[in-house]
C-alpha cells in the first residue's frame, strides 16, 4: 500500500495537477472549460482562494492557489470542484469513461481520476519553478510552439504584469531546464 501524505500549510501556496480519467480531453469541449469557470468561481465564493496561475490542457490542468491565512483546506475545495463539474457536465451530456464495479459502489463516476498531485510550495525560488512549468506544459505536451499561442493559460496575465516576455517559452523543449522536474500523473 502507498504512503500517501498530504502536506498542509495554512495560508500556503499548492501546485495542483487534475487529470480527466481516462486522459479524456474533456477541456477541448468549451462547454468543459465553460463548467470549469463556473465551478470555480463558485468554489472561490464558498471557500475563498487565489488563483495564481492556471493552464488549462485537454485532459489535465496545473493550478497554483493561495490559500487565506488559518485554512488549508484545499482537499474540501477540489473535492466539491471536482464533484460539482461532474455533475454539470453529465448534466449537459458530457461522456464518461467506463466505471468499475468498485467504483460504482463507491458512488465514482468516470470524468476525474481519483487522485491528484499537490505539492506546497516551499519559497519563491519553488514558485517561480512552478510558473514556468505551468506556463510551458502547452509546449512541452506539443499543442503549440510557443506559450503565448495557447489562449487556456494565465501567461497572458503575467506578459501584462511584465513576469514574462511574449516570446518566453518558445525556446526547443527542455532548452528553459524546466522538464522532467513534475510529475504528472497518468
């Protein structure tokens, strides 16, 4: 059996990676990313976060959150985001991946995988790491040659803040030294 160990930090900053089961592309649907939005928006009302960094791929997405001082919950935010989407996208006719039988009895449905990568960020130097990883997943997953051309992503954000150049990430793959540093689960 694994040793699975959640860090919690109050007022912490966590790297998130989701992935759809199933690797389906879920998010290639705009009434995916537009669930998506809602949810969160919603979650951020109920549980309030920040949202420091986002991509957003076909089957995955990568998020920095901020939590507010005292609160570490991230477990309760993604549970009831990740539950809440489901509903809404079966709702409006999205598909799901095949489902066990040990899965139904636990009343899972085949549109997340069960778990998820966390990771809390340690100082500034972590954060940074995190950006440029998030920001450069497009490219290194192959959808574009350059961060700027993929629309689902804060980078946009951060070239107006003036953190990055728009021609930043447009480098060969693993020429910026930030890959293989992540896991992403399968």
């Amino acid at each position: 059996m694994s040793d699975w160990r959640r860090v919690f930090e109050p007022g912490g900053t966590y790297a998130f990676t989701l992935v759809a089961e199933g690797r389906a592309p879920i998010f290639s649907d705009p009434r995916g990313r537009a669930i998506l939005r809602g949810v969160l928006r919603d979650c951020r009302r109920q549980w309030p976060f920040e949202v420091v960094a986002l991509v957003l791929l076909p089957d995955h997405l990568h998020a920095l959150w901020r939590l507010p001082q005292r609160d570490a919950a991230y477990p309760r935010r993604l549970g009831w985001a990740k539950k809440e989407f489901t509903k809404a996208w079966l709702a409006g006719g999205g598909a799901e991946q095949p489902v066990s039988a040990s899965r139904q009895r636990h009343r899972r449905r085949g549109v997340w995988q069960r778990k998820f990568w966390e990771h809390a960020l340690r100082d500034d130097d972590d954060l940074r790491e995190h950006l440029d990883y998030i920001h450069y997943n497009p490219v290194k997953h192959g959808y574009v040659r350059c961060a700027r051309d993929w629309p689902w992503s804060s980078f946009h954000r951060y070239v107006r803040a003036g953190a990055y150049t728009e021609d930043w990430g447009c480098a060969q793959m693993g020429a910026l030294g930030i890959l293989d540093r992540f896991g992403e689960p399968g």
